[in-house]
C-alpha cells in the first residue's frame, strides 16, 4: 500500500510560481510512474502531467506545456510540480498519483485508470 501526501500549494497572483511536492511512503517509489492531476470546481479532474519510473520520459498536457515541470527524485521518494507562469484557470485541487506501468505512451500515462495509488490533493488558487 503506497501512501501520498502532497504539499506546495497555495495561493499566487496571475504570473506566480509554485512548487507541488507530493511525498511517497509504503511501496518502492523506484517502481512507479508518478502523475500529476487537477481538478476545478464543476469539473472532472484532468491530467497534467507524469514521469516514468527513472524520470526520463515526462509527459506534460497542453494546458501544462512550457509552463510546467515534473521532476522526480526517487532517493527522497518525492515528485515535484514546477508551475511557473499561473493562471486563474490553473485554480484547483491538484493531487499526484502512482501507478505501477510503464508509461509509453501520452495516452498511456494520462490515462486516470492506470494509477493506483492517490494522495488528498493540495489547493493551489490564482487570483488575477
């Protein structure tokens, strides 16, 4: 059983930054790919981005690219979100995730039914 506990977010002004940390405990962190999740009020939650098991391959959705980053660090069983660049559309509950595939491909990584395991979800808001 792999335990999530995510923290970083918070409230930043339109153009801000933020940094999601989301630390694993119970499993081989090493094992698992890590995705990130949001979800905002009235909507289903939706991908963001996710990194494979060494963090090589990293997939990021549209609405992240070139502003986010998923970076893993598997010494510290933790995995990070760089947002850079908000915006009041980023506003929502944003929750990581681990699930034990290789993530080939976008649609493979992004799919919601492939991870197991999620944490509470941190609130990140951005006002303009």
């Amino acid at each position: 059983q792999v335990q999530l506990v995510e923290s970083g977010g918070g409230r930043v002004q339109a153009g801000g930054s933020l940094r999601l940390s989301c630390i694993a405990s119970g499993g081989r962190f090493g094992s698992y790919s890590m995705g990130w999740f949001r979800q905002s009020a009235g909507k289903d939650r939706e991908f963001v981005a996710a990194t494979s098991q060494s963090g090589v391959s990293r997939f990021y959705a549209d609405s992240a690219k070139d502003r986010f980053t998923v970076l893993r660090d598997n010494a510290k069983n933790t995995v990070y979100l760089e947002m850079n660049s908000l915006e009041p559309e980023d506003t929502a509950v944003y929750y990581c995730a681990a699930g034990d595939f290789e993530p080939t491909w976008y649609s493979t990584a992004s799919a919601f039914s492939r991870y197991k395991y999620w944490g509470q979800g941190t609130q990140v808001t951005v006002s303009s």
